[in-house]
C-alpha cells in the first residue's frame, strides 16, 4: 500500500517537480499552496495522510508569513499528536538549528529546502515500514 504525503509550498516551482520525485518514489501526494488549503485538504484525507510536508514562509493573502508553516504544523498537531510533520525552507544550518529548538515542543523534523532530495526520501524511509508513518 502506497503512503499519502500531503505537500504544502506556494512556490510552484518547488512544489510541481518535488510532487513529482515523491510519486516516482512510489507515494502518492496530495498538495497545498497555502495553510488554508492544507487545512482544509487535511480535514478531507486525514485518514489518509501519513506524512506532512510543509514550507516554513509562505505568501498568504499577498503578505508572506514566516509562521505559516507552524500554522499547518500546529492545526495538525491538535487533531493529530503523532503524525510526522517536516518543515522546511531554504535557510543555512545554524538557522535551521535555532527553529528546531523553538519549536521542539512540536515534535516536528526541520530540513532545509536545498538538501538533496535523498535526505527526504532518507527520513521517509526510515520510519517503520508497513504501518502508519510515525516518527
């Protein structure tokens, strides 16, 4: 049985090809341009869903957001405690450190968008196999 990612990025020029290489990879994707969408589109599969992908900085409603990726991650995680969660941008490593320390309470991965897409599908198959993907 195949997994369900739900991807979340309004850069369809990240969105589009990466969507791309997780199907090829054998997951089938859902995806998101935005934190409403992700929501709603959350709330429509989430039995479904096994994993969740979302970009840290987002535009919404013509302003960007720094957060909007916590907001998705924080919607999940009050329906959801357990399901893994990746947040991601483009940002250097000791960025991506201080975020992961700010929101360890969260339980989310931080990864940064220019790491090879082997990093993800790394982290993807390192969770147990043959059941609901859990971190």
């Amino acid at each position: 049985m195949s997994k369900t990612i739900l991807l979340v990025d309004d850069e369809s020029d990240f969105l589009d090809p990466f969507s791309k290489k997780l199907q090829a990879a054998g997951y089938m994707v859902i995806t998101a341009s935005g934190p409403e969408e992700a929501k709603a589109k959350y709330a429509a599969n989430r039995d479904r869903i096994d994993l969740v992908i979302t970009d840290r900085v987002m535009w919404v409603e013509g302003e960007e957001l720094d957060h909007a990726g916590l907001i998705v991650a924080r919607h999940i995680r009050d329906r959801d405690a357990t399901l893994p969660i990746i947040l991601h941008s483009e940002m250097d490593e000791v960025r991506a450190k201080i975020i992961r320390e700010q929101i360890a309470s969260l339980g989310v991965v931080v990864m940064r968008k220019q790491q090879p897409f082997q990093d993800y599908l790394h982290y993807i198959q390192s969770l147990e196999p043959g059941v609901k993907l859990r971190p």
